[in-house]
C-alpha cells in the first residue's frame, strides 16, 4: 500500500511538473516565427529556409519569417540564435560551417552541442571539383599532375574562413600531397569570376552554387567529393574512385533551436519540417537545385554533429590550421 502511494505521488508530481511544458506545445505557435540563416540570401541554407519556411506558414498557421544574417563566417547569424529565447518562435538553420568555426576561432559566442536542441538533419549537398576549363586535364588524377608541374598557378579558391569549400580544400591538400594556395572569397558568387577567368585554377563549390556554370560549359566538373555520385551531375566520378581512398568532404546541416527550447515544441517542429521535406514540389525545388534531403530524428542530428565535429577537427589538426 505504501508503494502504491508513494508511486501515486512521484507520478501526480511528474504530471504537474510536466504541465506547462505541455500546455506551451500545445497552444505553440500563437505567434510568428521567425528562422534565422547565418548566411546571404541565394545559398543552400536560405532556400531550405524559404521552402520549409512557406509550407510551416500554411500548416502551423503562423507567419513564418525567414531572417539572413550574415557575417563573420556564419558565426554572426549563429550567435543570434543561440541567445535567443528558448521558446520555438526563433529557431535556425546552419550549414557545414557549424562543425568546423569551433576549432577555428579561439572565441565563439557559441558552442556548436551545448548552445542548441538539434530539430531535424535537412540535407546534404555535394561539393564538385570545378576547374578552369583550358587547363589541359579531364580527371582528378590529370589535374594533380597538373598542379604539381605548376605550382605557381595551383591557386584554389575557398568561400572563406571555416566554409566547407576550404575545408573541403585542406583536406583535397593532405590527400593529393600537393602544395597549392587558397585564395579567400566571400561565397560563390565573389569567387566565380576569378575561376571562370583562370586566375584561380579550382574551386571546390556546392553543386547548387557550380551546377549552373558546369553545364554552361564555363567550369569543368572533375570530381564529386561524396562517397557515392550525385544524381545532379551522374557521369562525374567521385574523388574516390579516382584514387583519393575515403575523400568524403560536403556542406550538411539542418534546423536548430535555443539551448532549453521544451523538447515537445522541438519534436513539433521536427515532424512539421519533415512533413514538408516530404512534399513533392519540395523536393522537387531543393533535388533541382542539387540539395540531397535527409530527416530523421532530433536524435539522429545530435548524433552526425557529434560525428562532424571530430572529423573536422582531426583535419585542422592534421592541416595545422591556427584557430584565430
């Protein structure tokens, strides 16, 4: 009898306890919300925020307002959100940036596990290793050879500090076992000319930002950085099977919350995200523009972050990239 009653009470308290979580998520959302992109409008993560953004309007009967904040290498807009209120009206969506900027910034305001409850992995895009079209090479392999009998034009362009692409760049340096200098931009559309013009030689870009340029005939697709090929671009082997063994380098992400956000407004948000992920005319936007869309679980995104971060880390490690 004494158990029994004392089980009565842990479960009436747990219930109290449990209350305004509940009565929060179910009135959520009474109000706008708004998503912040770290990022300028035109890339992977603004569109997902947009197309998302449109179909979360239509069936959470809210305004869904999508926020760019660009800056400081994804780290300004970043901030923003992790110091935003714990509630399910500011959440956010990141890109492969959020992995690397912890160990190459010695101050964050931010940390890329603690500082966020993850909702739902949206996506992977590839990477294409596009170079200049008159340099004589076909393949990967053609092209290191090439680099390495001119390193004075072994120029390669990046998209800035802690982007994928020069991540991606630093890893394609430590594989290859050539020497080359990156040359910063600010995103693609800055570093575009200067690869179209020959005055860098590649640019490891996502295929929604090169796709455009490639089958213009203005690039030369060579490789794709993924394990496997993208139905974007199929005939255009990966750099593994052309002799660089596990290159595995892309731009992934997906949406994020505040640290504290209650759990049932962020499993909420991940059914309604993935619900839309599913439409048709969504996948048809994003697949077109070269986007691979993943969902899942907020588990199964804690769980890849944690991943990503020790493998980004051990390539600025091996790279001896100094944090700034």
């Amino acid at each position: 009898m004494q158990h029994r009653f004392l089980f009565k009470i842990l479960a009436a308290s747990a219930a109290l306890a449990l209350a305004p979580a509940l009565a929060s998520a179910q009135a959520y959302p009474n109000r706008a919300i708004r998503i912040i992109v770290p990022a300028p409008p035109g890339g992977a993560i603004d569109l997902i925020a947009r197309v998302v953004g449109d179909k979360l309007t239509a069936s959470m009967g809210q305004p869904v307002i999508v926020e760019n904040k660009p800056g400081a290498s994804n780290n300004l807009g970043t901030e923003v959100l992790a110091k935003s209120a714990p509630d399910g009206y500011t959440i956010g969506i990141v890109g492969g940036s959020h992995n690397t900027n912890k160990f190459l910034f010695k101050s964050l305001g931010w940390d890329p596990e603690k500082s966020f409850e993850p909702i739902v992995y949206t996506h992977v895009v590839p990477l294409v290793f596009a170079i200049y079209p008159q340099i004589p090479a076909k393949t990967l392999p053609e092209f290191v050879a090439w680099m390495k009998a001119n390193p004075d034009k072994a120029k390669v362009a990046t998209s800035g500090r802690g982007s994928a692409q020069e991540m991606a760049a630093e890893m394609f340096r430590m594989a290859a076992g050539t020497e080359m200098l990156l040359v910063p931009y600010k995103g693609s559309s800055a570093a575009h000319p200067d690869l179209l013009a020959g005055r860098t030689a590649l640019y490891i870009d996502s295929i929604s930002a090169i796709q455009s340029q490639v089958k213009a005939g203005n690039a030369r697709a060579i490789a794709v950085s993924t394990l496997k090929r993208t139905a974007a671009l199929p005939d255009v082997p990966t750099a593994d099977e052309q002799g660089l063994k596990g290159y595995d380098a892309n731009t992934n992400g997906g949406f994020l919350a505040p640290a504290g956000t209650p759990k049932a407004i962020v499993n909420k948000l991940n059914a309604e995200i993935n619900a839309a992920l599913k439409l048709p005319d969504v996948r048809a936007k994003l697949e077109g523009a070269g986007i691979e869309i993943q969902g899942g679980t907020p588990q199964d995104y804690a769980a890849l972050i944690k991943s990503d971060l020790a493998k980004w880390g051990k390539v600025v490690k091996d790279a001896g990239i100094p944090a700034e």
